[in-house]
C-alpha cells in the first residue's frame, strides 16, 4: 500500500479565545507490529523562521504526540499492522497549547483508519481540553480509552 499522507486540524472558537493545532500524518500498512515513526520536518516552522533550530520545547511536544499515537495504537485493535508517521506539526503561536494538536491527532489517527469520531466522541475531546487549559502535558490515557470504549 502506498502511504497516504493528510493534515487535519482541530479548531475551535470560546470565550473569544482561538484553539488550534494541527498535524500532518502519513499512513501506510505493513506486516509487523504498528509502529510510529518520527518524520517531523517543522515545514510551517522553518518558512516563518530565520536558523530554524528545533528547540527543547518543541521536542517535548513532538514527543508528546508521538507517544499518544502510539498509545491509540497499542489501545485499538484493527488486525492488521500500520506504520503512523508524525510529518509535521501545526500551530499558531499566540493560540495553540499542547492539548490543541493532542487533539488533532487523536482526530487524525482515527480519521486514517476509517473510524472517524462522532459528536460524543469530539465532545470528550472538547471537554479535555477546557479541563486542561495551561502550557502543559497533561496525561491522555483516560482520553483516548474513553474515546475507545465510544467507539
């Protein structure tokens, strides 16, 4: 199969307040174990910045993402091996938290495997996200077992 690549977003509008954050993901099916793969090239970055340099923050983040795929991953059953590559992230300086690209992945991923998200589903996401509203990582676990067991 060959992979297929896609950004998807998560935006949304409270209080006067922007969320937004975004990734691009590539799938493609193989014949071992799911894996997830670290193809981050910044690309939104680097046209907006002079020596881009990926920064420790921005590690932390990438790191964040790429283990919440690989938690989906290890919590959903699909039967057959998929390979998920992080290409890019997306994101809006001023408005765009960890919890705001957590949740366009969570968005992507499922979106990937023809299992979109229903409106409860979203809304869980939603609620995380209003619940988790500072700079930080906060722990996804619960999130996407609930999103799971909604499924």
């Amino acid at each position: 199969m060959n992979p297929i690549r896609k950004i998807f977003f998560y935006k949304k509008q409270l209080n006067g307040r922007g969320r937004f954050g975004g990734v691009e993901l590539e799938l493609k099916k193989v014949k071992e174990k799911s894996k997830v793969i670290d193809k981050c090239e910044w690309k939104d970055w680097k046209a907006y910045t002079v020596d881009f340099q990926e920064t420790n923050y921005m590690k932390s983040i990438k790191a964040y993402i790429l283990t919440s795929i690989e938690y989906i991953l290890e919590n959903y059953n699909c039967g057959i091996g998929l390979e998920i590559g992080l290409t890019d992230i997306k994101v809006l300086p001023s408005d765009t938290q960890p919890t705001h690209i957590l949740a366009s992945v969570i968005i992507g991923v499922y979106g990937l495997i023809s299992q979109h998200l229903n409106e409860n589903q979203i809304a869980l996401i939603d609620k995380f996200i209003i619940q988790n509203t500072d700079n930080e990582f906060p722990n996804y676990n619960e999130l996407i077992l609930e999103i799971l067991k909604n499924n």
